[in-house]
C-alpha cells in the first residue's frame, strides 16, 4: 500500500472538485458514522447541524489520514 501510494498518490488538489459548492442536504458520510448519530444530543441538532458535524468529521478524518501518509512515506 505504501509503494502503491508513492507510485500513486491520491492528490487532494486535483482529486477533490474544489470549485464545486455541494448541495444544502449533503451527506459528507452516511449519519451512522457520525459520532453523535444515536446519542439523545443528535436528536436536538438541525439537518443542517448534523449534515455541518459529518462534514467536520470527515475533514478530520482526511487531514488524520494525510498526516499519517506524510510521516510514513518522508521518515
């Protein structure tokens, strides 16, 4: 997988469609995954809040996956 990455690599800037808005009712992950989704606090949130944590927590995901890369492939 590392070879696969340094051969490979899935580069944010152009993989990602940076310039297009995504829609209002966009689900960043399936709610299921969604640290919140099932605790009483979930239920008290927005569509639009609990669409805003996913998407929060996806980004999280992201930059915690590319640092990882980052420190395995240049160390």
């Amino acid at each position: 997988m590392i070879q696969l990455s340094k051969v490979s690599p899935l580069l944010p800037e152009t993989y990602i469609p940076w310039d297009d808005e995504p829609d209002s009712d966009t689900l960043f992950m399936p709610e299921k995954l969604v640290s919140l989704e099932g605790h009483k606090l979930w239920d008290t949130l927005s569509k639009s809040q609990q669409i805003e944590i996913g998407r929060l927590e996806v980004v999280q995901v992201m930059y915690s996956c590319a640092w990882i890369r980052t420190t395995v492939l240049y160390n």
